[in-house]
C-alpha cells in the first residue's frame, strides 16, 4: 500500500484529555499490562463498535506505539517489538513460527487450501504473539474486521487494512502463556462445553438416508470403538432447504435422534446461512415478511447461489435478524437435535464475486453495530450467525448448554462456537500440517478447535488414518470426516490393524476424560489453551520454539505422535504414561507426564455418558518435592456448576518414610465426590499398600 502520511502516536491536546478521562476507569487486574494505542487525531468515540473484545481494555498509550500510516486504501499499522519468534495469525497453514509470513484476512471457502496458496482461509484473527529471548512475550492485536493483510517480519509486525482507522492493543505478559490468557480475558473465554462434546466425532458428507446413520452407530457399539457423537450433514434436507427434513431419507428425524440417545450417541445437524428462495417454503417466507435479508448497494436483496440453487441471506449485523434466526431453532431442536454445525457462512457463494458476495453489499447493523458495507462486515458474518446460533439453542434448551461448530470466524468468536480447520485432504502434508494449525488458533483465542481426522477430500491409506488418529486423539476437537466421492472412513474399513489403532487411541482418550475436561473448565474461566506448543513447558529455551510436531495438553502431558521426526522436546524428567495395553504399538502417540504433577484418568468407556470414575485414577509423577495435580467435575450438561454443584479439587503427593500419601488438600465446590474408588499409579506402576489416599472433607 502507497503511504500518505506516517507518525508516531502523539496524541493532540484534545486527545491527551481523553486519555487522562479514560485513565479514570477501574480497568480489571489483567489490563494493567494492555495498552491502547489510537490513530492520531481520530476520537475513540468515532471508531467501529469492537466485536473482538467483550469490554474496554488496557491503559491509553501516549509513546511507544505503533506507527499509523493513512493510505489511499485505509491504513496501515506497524508495531516494532524486540522479539526473536512470532506466532498467531490464526487459521492458518504454515509453519508455527510465523517470521516473515504474510496472510491475507479476509474468510474464504478454500477447499484444500487451494487458492491463494493456502494464505487465506475461512477465519480471520487480527492477531500476533511474540516471544523475546528471556521468555517475556507480547500480544498484538489489531481491531478492525475489514479486509487486512498480516505480515510478521523478524521484530516488527503489520497490519495493511482497507479500514479508515482501527485501534491497536498491545499486551504484555512475563512468558506467553500469561499473554494468551489475557487475550481470553479480553476476547472472552469459550463457554464450558458439555462434556459429550469432549468425544469423539463420527462425520461424513453425508450419513444418509436415516438408516445409514443407524448402521453407523451400530458399528461403533458391535466393535466396541469409544464414539458420542454422529453428524449429519447437508443430504439430510429437503432440497438443501435448511431446517427443513427430506421425507424420504429422514421422514422422522425425531426416531433418528431417539436411536442415538438409546445407544449412547449425540446427534449434531449443519445448517447453512443460505435460504432458497422458494415462495411457499416457510423460512424464505418469514424472511421476506420481516425483510431480514443482506442488500446489494441498490437496496434490494441480494441473491447468490449455494447448494440450494439461489438464496438469499440473513443480516447477522440486525438484532432483529439475529432474534429471527435463534427462533428458527425451537422447533428443529424439538426433534432431538443436540448441537448445531455451521457450514458455508464465510460467507460462501457459488459463482460470486472471490466465492463470496459483493464488498459494496449493504449490511444494515443496529444496536452498538453502525450500518456498513459488507467489505467491514465480511469477517464477522460466520461469528455472528453462530452467535444467533448459540442463542436459539439455548432459548430452545436452557437447561442444556448449548454446542455450535462453525467454519468461519473472527478474533473473539470462541465465545459462541467451537471450530475446526476446514476441508483439508488426506495427505502426509496435511496430516503434518494439522499440528500448527490448531496450535497457532489455539495461541489466538480459541480452544476448542482440531482438524478433520483423516482428512476430508481425497482417499486416505490404512496406513496414513491409523497414524491421523493416533495421534489426532488428543486435539481438543476430535473429529473424523470424509468427503462424498471418497472412500469411507470409519475406523472399521481400513482393516483390522487400523480398527485396533483406532480403538487403542480413542480409549487413550477417554481414559484421560478427567483431565481433558479439566483443562476445558480451566480455560472457560481462564483463557489458557488446552493444545499448547512445546516451548510453553519452558519459554526460556529457544531450542524449542520451532517444534510443530509433538504438542502438549495442558501444562503437564506432552503427545509425541508416532510419525515425529527428531522432535525438540522439553528438558526435565517427564515419564512414560501407559493408559491402555497395546498403546505402545506402531501407530499410537507417545504421551510423557511432567515430574511434580498428577493427571486425573477415568476408565474406558464407550461414551461419556457411561460413568467414567469407576475408579478415579491419579497418576502420580514426582518430582524432588512431590507433586499436584488439579481435577474437575460436575454433571456434565446444564447449568448447576454455576451454583455450586461443582468440585474442583487440588490433590498433593508427599512421601512419608517409605510410603507415599496422596491427599485431596482442597477444594472447591458444593458438590459431593463422583468417585466412589481411587487408585494411585507412581510414575506409571499401581502402589497399592505402598501408598495412602485421603479424601477431602
């Protein structure tokens, strides 16, 4: 972009009053190392409504700042840092470290990650960390949803945005993990899923009619795989019309849904944003009567093909709109239906301008949301439609909470969707490629997130879906999937070596229940990831800050998938964790426990809503001065934890002479223990006699 002018930030007399105005504020305890950074000469006040952040943030900032270049695009912002390594960006491909890469903002249905060489996927986060030598880190985060490039060179970053201006925000934090955490308190924090949505995932497009989805989750009881969670995708409709049920395939999804629930699956729908137009069909109907739809720039509504034919779409910028769309969900969810899965909403349009539609189209806004042309509102329309989402559901449910994946999203849009990295293939390089994908969105904000299993597109060998889910087990979101036109792919049609792969990995991962779902409440409240890359268990050693193949779980299970090549792992004594006989086979992830801890395990189960703690489990790895471990619990669904029916218990390791006591030293919460048994296991071996657990009060 061509410069007109560039300064650094020297607020003029009248701003410098409204820095020492907001300076008022009682800002929370996380933003007293977040500062703002304005354009100069632009009011706060005349700045877009954020819908990254969930409050104000951060002290204003006089010096030090960013540069603000105006351009005859927009702006362009720059913020040096002295920082060897950077990270964020994103959904994006690529390696972790992200010095001197550039990707473009801007949400696009990129089937293989084919167009644009990769460089511009279905989500967009205005966002970069960077570590320093000593292990301090810094966050940068630019707020603006229009259309941006990202650059990350080494010791500076910047954003080359078609915005008029857009504030900056820079975090500071004594190591990275500190850094994140307060982006979460900044973006907000994912809602604390139920605990069957911690499974695993059966997908394909698509299990149709209903009495192949009866099959399917017939196989995984038969052959005793670990499954909660069957998906349908868009062949369940009538005509591809959403919320609506072909009556032929599923001429009563309400029975599909019972068979599931009776054999201990979940059952999750997509919906797209496109709805045909088709006079006669009640959700265009409803539509036209209260105008919900996005216009062109001429005012009348804009019309783009999908899977559908044509469709016309919501204004997820309207509240009415968004009030409109949760509506649409009582009645679907009134069939059984358990969660939610939005596709397509980048958004996507057959033969449309980029596969999208217009820039110059009219979004009207309301409320905070001034009215704007969709090249503002582009990157916020899949995070608002899976807002409404999240909100139908929970109007329609609220004593369940509520699950929504979505493809597209924005900074801040782990608040009301969990998310996966699109339609990869089945290849050695996306199967690599997946580890730094989930890492860098886990390092911007988001969670709960993993890709497909297996790969989507393509055909996968026996070989490469055994490794895939060896080691895939253990992301946050762990779902296979396959595309139509490919071969199948359920653990079973590989063969009986793949089967037993795949049955050895998902118990590995119910067994860990405890401690996944441990790790999932610690970052609702948090924001701290739940997949963190190695160079977290010790940011002080560069050595580790480029390794994307082996990954943590939490700050104290390290995962070294099979397939690994010479990976940099974390000094110190980390011992071998044996879950389940046979997972020390060909295919299966190594899984290491950091010395001082204590990882809660469950039993194997073959959905979570078999009771896992029969017994709890802790295993015990110490260090010089014993070890602690921290474990959480609730119902698993509902809302009770936010009264009390919860507990959060801190378990601590000390050896007495020749024995080892183990001791619940505290905890949190009204509820009563769920385990009615415990073992202990010493650096992987059953103590037995040797050792001596005390329950809490």
């Amino acid at each position: 972009m061509t410069g007109q002018a560039s300064s650094r930030l020297e607020p003029p007399p009248a701003m410098r009053t409204l820095v020492a105005a907001l300076s008022l504020f009682t800002l929370p305890a996380f933003a007293q190392e977040v500062t703002r950074y304005n354009p100069p000469g632009v009011d706060p006040k005349d700045l877009p409504a954020s819908l990254a952040l969930i409050q104000p943030a951060g002290r204003p900032g006089e010096i030090g700042g960013p540069t603000f270049t105006r351009t005859n695009k927009g702006m362009t912002v720059r913020f040096d840092m002295d920082v060897n390594d950077l990270y964020g960006g994103g959904e994006v491909t690529g390696p972790l470290r992200r010095n001197g890469t550039r990707i473009e903002l801007w949400n696009h249905d990129n089937w293989r990650y084919l167009d644009h060489g990769g460089k511009r996927l279905y989500q967009s986060h205005p966002w970069a960390l960077g570590v320093e030598k000593d292990g301090s880190a810094t966050g940068v985060l630019f707020d603006t949803t229009y259309r941006s490039f990202l650059s990350m060179q080494n010791n500076s970053v910047t954003l080359e945005s078609t915005a008029p201006a857009l504030p900056v925000y820079v975090i500071r934090g004594k190591n990275p993990q500190e850094v994140v955490a307060r982006l979460g308190q900044m973006t907000g924090t994912i809602a604390l899923p139920p605990r069957w949505a911690l499974g695993y995932h059966q997908c394909r497009y698509s299990y149709a009619p209903e009495r192949e989805v009866e099959e399917v989750a017939s196989e995984f009881r038969k052959r005793h795989i670990p499954c909660d969670v069957i998906w349908m995708d868009i062949d369940y409709m009538d005509g591809y019309r959403i919320f609506t049920f072909d009556p032929q395939g599923f001429p009563d999804p309400a029975h599909t849904n019972n068979f599931l629930h009776q054999h201990g699956f979940k059952s999750i729908w997509m919906i797209d944003p496109g709805v045909k137009k088709d006079p006669g069909y009640s959700v265009y109907d409803s539509g036209n009567q209260q105008d919900v739809w996005v216009k062109t720039a001429s005012g009348q509504p804009f019309v783009g093909k999908v899977w559908p034919g044509e469709c016309q779409f919501p204004d997820f910028t309207r509240p009415d709109v968004r009030k409109w769309w949760a509506g649409l969900y009582k009645p679907f969810a009134a069939v059984g239906v358990d969660g939610v899965w939005n596709d397509m909403n980048e958004p996507a349009v057959f033969e449309g301008t980029d596969k999208s539609m217009p820039v110059d189209n009219r979004h009207e806004g309301g409320g905070e949301l001034a009215p704007g042309p969709h090249l503002q509102y582009h990157n916020v329309y899949g995070m608002l439609m899976a807002r409404a989402t999240r909100e139908g559901l929970l109007a329609a449910r609220p004593e369940k909470r509520p699950f929504v994946l979505t493809r597209a999203n924005y900074l801040g849009g782990q608040r009301y969707a969990a998310t996966w990295t699109g339609d990869n293939a089945s290849t050695w390089e996306d199967l690599k490629m997946s580890v730094p994908m989930s890492l860098t969105l886990s390092l911007s904000g988001q969670p709960f997130n993993g890709p497909d299993l297996g790969g989507f597109a393509l055909n996968a060998s026996p070989n490469l879906w055994a490794n895939w889910v060896g080691s895939g087990a253990f992301f946050p979101f762990c779902r296979a999937h396959g595309s139509k036109g490919t071969d199948r792919k359920e653990p079973w049609m590989f063969g009986q070596e793949t089967e037993t792969a795949a049955r050895i990995a998902l118990s590995r991962r119910y067994r860990l229940l405890p401690y996944l779902y441990t790790l999932f409440e610690r970052s609702s409240r948090t924001g701290e990831p739940i997949m963190q890359p190695v160079f977290f268990a010790d940011p002080k050693d560069a050595s580790l800050r480029q390794e994307q193949q082996a990954f943590m779980l939490g700050p104290d299970l390290l995962v070294v998938p099979a397939w690994a090549q010479h990976p940099r792992l974390p000094k110190g004594n980390w011992k071998e964790l044996r879950l389940v006989p046979g997972d020390d086979g060909p295919f299966q992830a190594r899984l290491l426990q950091r010395a001082g801890s204590i990882i809660p395990l469950g039993r194997v189960v073959e959905n979570t809503e078999q009771e896992s703690l029969l017994p709890l489990t802790l295993s015990v790895v110490p260090d010089a001065s014993g070890a602690t471990g921290e474990f959480y619990w609730d119902a698993g669904d509902g809302f009770g934890y936010r009264q009390g029916d919860y507990r959060r218990s801190t378990f601590r390791a000390r050896r007495q002479g020749e024995r080892w006591v183990v001791t619940e030293s505290a905890h949190e919460g009204n509820r009563a223990p769920d385990w009615k048994r415990q073992e202990v296991i010493l650096n992987g071996r059953p103590l037995g006699r040797q050792a001596t657990y005390t329950p809490g009060a």
